[in-house]
C-alpha cells in the first residue's frame, strides 16, 4: 500500500502483533462498564477486563479462564539453538564467513537454477531474485498502473528487501528446496554474494563484481535501496511503541469520516486516490469473434510429448539428487505405488507436506504430469 509521500505501510501480522507483546484482544465498541480498558493495540482498539462475565457488551466464556493449556514439553538446549538462528540488521547472529561471487554462481547453477531460473530470473513458479539493476528498479515502487503505458513495480530482493539479513537468514533456514540447512555459512556467503552481483548491487561503494568476495564485515556495511521506505519503523527497543502511535492516528493510513478516539467497522475512510478511466482503449475486433458458448474445450492428448525431457527439467532437480526416489529405484518406489497409482497421482498434482511440491513445482499439465508419472514408474518396476 502507497501513502501520498510513497513510502511503504508495514502490515503487521497477529504472529507478529504477539512478538511485540501486544495485546491479543481487541474490542470494537465502548464497554457498558466504567472499567477502564487496558493500554491500546497496535491498531488503536482497546481491551477491556471481565465484568460480570463480560468484555464491553460480549460475554465471556468464564468455564475457560484460568484453565491450564497443555503446549508441548519444554525445547531441549540443543533443539532451542537449532531454532534461535535469527539474523538481525544489526548483525546480531551472523557468522563469521566468506564466500566468493564466482564460487556463489556454482552453488547456484547445482542447487537454485532449476527453480529460481538462469541469473535469479524466476521460473516454474518460483520467485524472481533479480530484474537487473537495484537501485534504478527502485524507482519503479512508486509506479501504478493507471495508465496504459505505465509500468508496474519492480519487487524483487534487490529492489523491494529492505534489509540483506533477511536473505541470508532465509537461504541458511529454507534453502534449497527441499534440502534445507544443508549449506555452510560459507556456501551461504557465496550465494548472497552472488545475488547481490545479479542485482548490480554495491558495498561501501565498490561494486559487488564477479571477483568479489563477502565476508561478514563487508555484509554489515550492505545498505539496500528501500531500507528507508517502509513505516512504521519496528527496529529497536522502540518498536512496538512507534507502532502503537503509528496506527493510533488515522491519518496515518487514510482519513478516517469519525473521530480517532471512535470505532469504525464499515466504509471508515475517505477515498485516497482517483479512479482513472482509461478513453479509448481495449479490442473491439475479436478473431475468431467472441462467444458465449460456455462448455469446456476438448483435450487432445499429446503424441509427441517427451515425458523424459519433461522429467529432466522438472523433476530432476529432487529425484535424482536422493531427496526423492528416482526412476530405476524400485526399493524406494515399492512402498509408493502400494497405495495405488491414482494415489500417486493425486500425491503429485496437489503436492504433500513431505516436500513434494503440487505439480512437482512445474508448469506442466495434469496430462502431462501423469505421462511423466507413468514414465517414472515403469523405470522402476
């Protein structure tokens, strides 16, 4: 969402509004109490104490209150540390390190290109990290298309990521797909460094060339284009407070047709833009014509479609890398193909929490997949 003054409106999540140890239970109307409410919400609304088994004029289920909820065991040391791998901006949790650009290009022809595409170009419906050169891309968040020669907004890492710590924090955690944590800090190192060099990027005004090599102390000088275009600003020991004012006054976000101390639930804001018609434009000469024939097109099978190039360029990648049983593996297939063949297909198409991606994370269609299906499972009978 764009403000008048074209920075950027952080949207905070609830995961995110109970981090900041904000209250989770926000109240839309005025209390029939004279209680007073507790301090406001991160979006100006307020919570109310229990009085007489109500919050303002909503009862409460007092059979619940107090009762223990039963979360799990406590985290061994171990597993805690495993888990608390924050990277911050400020460089808190980051490694000691190095890796190269070119060594960076390597790992990610072997490890991101079948998904993220040649150069971070995206593909397959995997996300583009890169559109060419950041800081001029970054000019392009203050587009909006209302007219019909206007570009959209550009946003890919370079240009939208307002710190790198994100990155490298989200490759060392995620990446690759699906076997994540598998990296060094080095490896890492080396492919920030790499996508820094396909975003055109600088360090400390020296370009982020093919023989660069990052290390931690050159990572904490990285400064990115839209570091200063997000509010509000949530960083520091002053976050949840700066939100909490933030979102305490409408005009903020848009104004509001009531007063800031009142509740608003429906039509709350005035309009902040015009709608533009666009004169004169769009296709009037259809060929063929339009129709309003409404049945479904008739699927022709393919007789020329290679389902082992298919497999080479969308499966690959996971089946024959040992994160998944590849073609031939008739031990790893068994277990599988016991559930059924239509199993197996309704597996692939809508993907599992195994770490099968739906369609395998291709662009194929459902024929397509399943003849790709078949020719795994008759390599492996």
């Amino acid at each position: 969402m764009f403000k008048l003054n074209k920075k950027l409106l952080i949207s905070i999540s609830a995961a995110t509004a109970l981090s900041l140890g904000l209250s989770a239970c926000m109240e839309s109307a005025a209390p029939t109490q004279s209680a007073a409410p507790v301090k406001a919400s991160i979006d100006g609304g307020v919570s109310y104490p229990v009085v007489d088994g109500k919050t303002g004029p909503y009862y409460v289920n007092t059979q619940f209150q107090g009762v223990k909820i039963n979360n799990g065991r406590a985290p061994t040391h171990a597993e805690y540390e495993e888990w608390n791998s924050d990277i911050m901006p400020d460089g808190t949790g980051l490694p000691e390190g190095e890796g190269s650009v070119e060594e960076g290009e390597e790992i990610y022809e072997a490890q991101c290109v079948m998904c993220h595409g040649d150069f971070g170009s995206g593909g397959g419906g995997y996300p583009a990290l890169s559109k060419g050169n950041a800081q001029e891309l970054h000019e392009s968040l203050t587009y909006q298309r209302i007219k019909p020669d206007t570009d959209g907004p550009v946003r890919v890492f370079g240009t939208y990521w307002p710190q790198a710590s994100t990155l490298w924090w989200y490759i060392k955690d995620a990446m690759p797909h699906p076997l994540t944590d598998s990296l060094t800090d080095d490896e890492v190192y080396a492919l920030v460094a790499y996508i820094l060099n396909v975003n055109e990027m600088e360090i400390d005004g020296q370009e982020v060339d093919d023989e660069y090599v990052l290390n931690r102390e050159k990572f904490l000088k990285i400064k990115m284009p839209n570091v200063d275009a997000f509010e509000p600003k949530i960083d520091g020991p002053n976050g949840p407070e700066n939100v909490r004012k933030y979102f305490a006054n409408p005009d903020n976000f848009g104004a509001q047709k009531v007063k800031p101390s009142e509740r608003c639930m429906t039509n709350c804001q005035e309009p902040t833009a015009k709608v533009v018609y666009i004169q004169g434009a769009g296709i009037s000469d259809f060929h063929p014509p339009l129709s309003a024939v409404r049945d479904l097109p008739v699927e022709k099978k393919e007789t020329n479609f290679d389902a082992k190039k298919a497999y080479a360029d969308n499966c690959a990648m996971c089946h024959d890398t040992g994160a998944a049983p590849a073609p031939g593996d008739k031990a790893g297939w068994s277990s599988i193909l016991a559930r059924g063949i239509d199993t197996v297909y309704k597996n692939g198409i809508e993907g599992t929490d195994t770490g099968m991606p739906p369609m395998g994370g291709s662009s194929l269609t459902k024929e397509q997949f399943k003849t790709v299906v078949d020719y795994i499972v008759n390599q492996s009978k």
